[in-house]
C-alpha cells in the first residue's frame, strides 16, 4: 500500500518563510516535517511513499537525496567520490518523488500519480502530524467497503483558551481543540476506482467538486479521529509545534 503526501503547494500562509523552501519542509525539531509525517506510517509499517511535487520540488529531492548523509556521520573520497557513513542511521523508506505541476491543484496531482499507485492507497498533506492509529483506520476503510475514507478531526484553536471556575482563572490553554464540527484532516485512504472521479488536468481540484461528487453517491465515510492534530499552516502553528516538541510533548510521536 503506498502512502501518497501532497507536497506541491505554495504555503502562502506562512509568508516569508517559503520563499526558500517549500511548506513541507518546514522545521518542527530540526527536521521537516514531511519527516515527521513519513516517520508516523513507517511506524505501523507503511514505508512506500509517493510524494507529489510542485512549488521548489527540487528542494525535496535534493533533501531526499542527501537524507543518508543529513543523518550520519561519513567520511567522502573527493578523488572517486566514494563515501563511508557511521552511526548507522537510516529511514528504510522507498521514495518515489513525481514532478506534478506547479500550478496543478490537488485532483490534478493525485491522477498524475496513477502509474505508481497500488489498488488501495492512502493519501494526506505534507503539513499536518496526528497521533492517528493508521492501522485502525486501514481496517476501517476495508471493512466498510466505501471508495474513500476521510479521517475527520477537530481542529485546533486560533486563540488560547482561558478556563476559569466562578471568575477565579484556574489555567491558560494554548491552542485547544474547537468543540465545532469536523474537517478533513488528511490521513485518508482510497481505492484506486476513485481515479475515475479525477482528472490530470491542472484545475482538476479534489475536495471541492470530486470529492463531494463521491459523498453524494455514498461513497465517503469518516473515520472519526479524537486525539491529537495539527497542521503548520501559519508561522503562529510552527512555533506551537516547535514548541512541544522541544518540550518532550509531541503527541504525534509515536515511534522510539
């Protein structure tokens, strides 16, 4: 089952901070976050990635290229160009990295990744992390025998949350979850019929228009996810990410 990340917006939400560097490979950590992202599947065993490229796609592949040498220590032979690496660490990941259109929008990129798909594929954002159980929602989407399943969550706050008991403020909660409806948020899977519904032209979008083309034919279910998410879609998330990260609270770390 291969594991396709949209990774080919612009992140014009965050500003200045992709001038340089495309929205997945914000840091949370010192690492990007399509690691973070990757380094959740690997760890129920999903290690086949196809990552769909758009805006400074060369800059994920050149990451991607050197990820061995970003993660060890090694020693390089300038005369032959032959390199010894130490600490013996490694992401046993298969990686295919497909060009998919700069301007594409996302129904657009995910049919231009048909050739490298398998007959059931997931399918999330290269900018949310979840402490979601990936095999609980693999066996939820093949039980219930649907096109789609989205995994719904809530969404985060944009303000702190001030909990209080008759006046007397009792504690400051950063970024609380909403008690609002649910939105998508990524972490989906699809049988690969669901091609049918997309098209690789550049304005072929996904949730809008496919997507809810499908829900209106029954062939969307929601996999209701409780736990902890949150996507980098603003320097503010960043920061908040970075944050519980370096304070050991990273919810969405779930391998050792």
């Amino acid at each position: 089952m291969k594991v396709i990340i949209l990774a080919g917006g612009y992140g014009s939400r965050l500003g200045s901070v992709t001038e340089l560097i495309p929205k997945p490979m914000v840091e949370v950590g010192g690492r990007p976050i399509i690691w973070h992202i990757m380094k959740s599947y690997a760890h129920y065993g999903y290690k086949e990635f196809v990552i769909a490229l758009g805006y400074k796609a060369n800059v994920i592949k050149d990451y991607f290229l050197k990820l061995q040498s970003y993660n060890n220590d090694f020693t390089i032979n300038t005369a032959n160009g032959e390199i010894t690496y130490y600490n013996g660490v490694s992401d046993e990941w298969k990686v295919t990295l497909v060009d998919t259109g700069l301007e594409t929008l996302k129904g657009g990129r995910i049919k231009r990744l048909e050739k490298y798909l398998d007959d059931v594929n997931m399918l999330t954002y290269g900018d949310g992390v979840a402490n979601i159980d990936i095999n609980n929602l693999v066996k939820f989407h093949k039980n219930h025998g649907k096109l789609v399943t989205i995994t719904g969550v809530k969404p985060p706050s944009m303000f702190g949350e001030v909990l209080e008991e008759n006046g007397l403020v009792l504690s400051f909660e950063e970024k609380p979850q909403t008690s609002k409806g649910l939105i998508n948020g990524g972490y989906m899977v699809f049988n690969k019929d669901m091609l049918n519904s997309l098209t690789s032209d550049v304005n072929c979008d996904f949730e809008i228009g496919p997507l809810e083309e499908l829900a209106k034919k029954s062939e969307v279910m929601t996999f209701k996810h409780e736990g902890f998410w949150e996507c980098a879609d603003t320097v503010r998330d960043v920061n908040h990410l970075n944050k519980i990260w370096n304070n050991n609270e990273a919810k969405w770390k779930v391998w050792k």
